[in-house]
DNA sequence: GTAACCAATTACCTCAACGTAACTAACGGA
DNA sequence: TCCGTTAGTTACGTTGAGGTAATTGGTTAC
C-alpha cells in the first residue's frame, strides 16, 4: 500500500504550496469562508455581512475561491442579476479552521492590546 | 456570575479586532508561528527556515508578533549579536490553527492546481 | 589593521492591494 | 420613456507590502 508523501513545503519559497497558503492566510478568505460556511448566500448579502468590503475586492476574492475549487458560483437568468456563491466539499474544509481565527482575533483582542500598550510603553 | 459577551467582530470594518485578525491570517505570521511551535529558535535559523523571507520581512513581523505578545525576544549580550525568539502562551494557542492552515496548503495543492486548470480552461 | 560574524536599521525602489467612481446589461414598473 | 434594480467591469489613484543593498557595532581570528 502506499502512503502519501508530503512532496510539498509551505517553507520552500518556489513551493506551489506557499501561494495556496497566501490566498487561505488572508483576512478577506477568512471572511468569506467563515460567513459562507452558514450556506449559500448571494452576492449583495455577502457584502453587506462583510463591513466595508469593497465589490471589487468581494469579486477578485470570490473569483479566486471560485478558481481553486473552493466556492460555487450559482448564476441565475434573471434581472436584475442574482448570483449565489457556496462553498464547495473542499471549501468546506477550510470552515472550521478560518473559523477558529476569526474566533481567535474575537476573543484575543483585549489582550493584544494591552500587550501593545505595554510595548509601546517601552 | 458573568458571562464573556461577543462585544468584537472582525465582520466590523472598525473593530480592532479585525486588524489583529489581518496580522494573524497572514502568510508570513503563519509560517513564522509555525516553525517557532518547534521550539525556541535564533534569527538566523528562522531566517533559514523559512525560505525566501527577508532579513527586513522577518523583523517586522517578528515585531509586530512581539509587541502584540506573541513573542518573546530573548537578547544575548554577546558578540556577534545573539537573539533567540519563543511563542508566549499567548502566541501557543495559535500554533495549532496556523500548522492546520499551512497542512491544509500542502495537502490539498495537488487538487486546487487541477482545479485551476479546469477553470483556466473555461 | 582588517576581515568575518550576526541582528538590525535605513534608504530607495517596485509592484500588488485596495478604494472610489463611472459605466454596463436587461427587465419590470411608474 | 425613464428609473431602479444587481452583479460585474474598468479606469484611475493612493497606500502598503516587500525586495535589495548599504551600513552599524563590538569582538575574535588572521
């Protein structure tokens, strides 16, 4: 039987895989995912959850999800426009894990800034 | 007795939390949190590590990591210089999540490559 | 003396990330 | 006829991330 080999290394600089990790270690793809585990949600919906987020930025993310398998994209042939994005199998992978980070930077916040005050204090 | 009450969301455009989340969900944070799991490790290891990064890339993020308190900057006053780098418990917690994330790109980089392929392709 | 060592800083440049605003398509309703 | 609707694109500008190279400082080895 043969087993898996890890052949990839996120700490090899020319590492496919170190690109794949920039796009899953960014605060819009923590987002998206998180808010995209609750279900299939459309376009403007996403935006509005997402405070602040641009469409651009919405678009090229969910694109870029779209590309590497993560997202679905549901176009429905009405007008006005309505798109509905869900996470794939293998998004849905990535849920609990960007959940946790999100959750991380929730519950940690007021102790990070302490610690900045106490740096910055000297 | 009191119960913690969600007061943060990174879905807030001007919650603090949601810049601490953008410096944890980071490639060079990851990756950086990552190998020090291992261990307490000195500059220029790290620097070995971590393939590619740059002496200034480096320091900055070690910086930021330090002065939110995830890391500890342990100085020798020894010459040539001598400084070693530890995870705080803080800084611990969120080795697991990110070693997850780092896992996730290694393992599934063999299929979002395939699934980039097939979305290149039209 | 001077070269090598290591962590760090600085100046300078480039490029990617991001925001804003204008514009499009296609239909239903006033 | 004109307006509002939604997802998306494009152009343009600004900011920030990041790379490279030069420099610092105080020892030890040559």
């Amino acid at each position: 039987m043969s087993q898996t080999v890890p052949d990839w290394s996120v700490l090899a600089a020319s590492c496919p895989s170190r690109k794949s990790l920039a796009r899953i270690a960014n605060k819009w793809t923590a987002m998206v995912v998180t808010v995209l585990g609750n279900g299939r949600m459309r376009f403007g919906d996403l935006k509005q959850e997402i405070d602040g987020i641009s469409g651009k930025v919405l678009t090229e993310t969910l694109r870029d999800l779209e590309r590497d398998g993560l997202v679905t994209r549901h176009v429905y042939a009405e007008v006005p426009p309505r798109v509905e994005y869900e996470l794939t199998e293998l998004g849905f992978t990535l849920h609990e894990p960007l959940l946790v980070l999100c959750r991380w930077a929730e519950q940690h916040i007021a102790e990070v800034l302490v610690n900045r005050e106490r740096y910055d204090a000297r």
